[in-house]
C-alpha cells in the first residue's frame, strides 16, 4: 500500500519563487527510488497562485517516515515556515489497485 503525503500551502506573494525554486531543487534529492519515493509533484491550486499543493507518494509508512528524518525534510519544513503564511499535512494510504 502506498502512502501520500499532501502538504497545502499559502505562500507569501513575494515568496513565491522563493518557494517553487526550493520544492523543485529538493525534488531531486527527495524522489528517488532508493529512499521510496515514487511520485513528487507540486501544483498551484485553483486560481490562486499563493496556494501551492505538495504531493509525495512513499513506497510504505517506513519510507516516509526515514525522510522525515533526513536533511531534505528539514529544508522544505524551514522553508514552509519562513515563506508560507499557512500549511497543511495530510498523510494517508493509499489503496493498490487490483490488476484485471
């Protein structure tokens, strides 16, 4: 089963850029498939774009929580925290659907 982890942001209009740049160079250091990471995506949500949605797909529960733990982890945390006005987490499984 996978697991997702969504993160919602309200970014600060002036910090925008800032924030793209980072997720986009942390996206190479955070989906590798050796550290079960399979899917890393970021999107700005609707018509509004100072909200911005991480998206990150984790092989298991085990996987994300060892990036939890590592230096990427602590970057994109560091710069949710001085360039957003909000976030949100959400973490949850993902059903493996069935071959036919």
């Amino acid at each position: 089963m996978s697991i997702l982890a969504m993160v919602k942001m309200a970014v600060f209009p002036k910090k925008r850029t800032e924030l793209v740049q980072t997720l986009e160079t942390l996206k190479n250091s955070t989906c590798q498939a050796e550290i079960g990471c399979v899917a890393y995506r970021f999107y700005q949500e609707g018509e509004n774009e100072n909200h911005i949605i991480l998206m990150m797909e984790w092989q298991k529960q085990e996987k994300l929580a060892a990036y939890q733990n590592s230096d990427p982890y602590k970057i994109l945390m560091g710069a949710i925290s001085l360039l957003c006005e909000s976030s949100e987490m959400r973490i949850g499984a993902l059903p493996i659907e069935p071959h036919h």
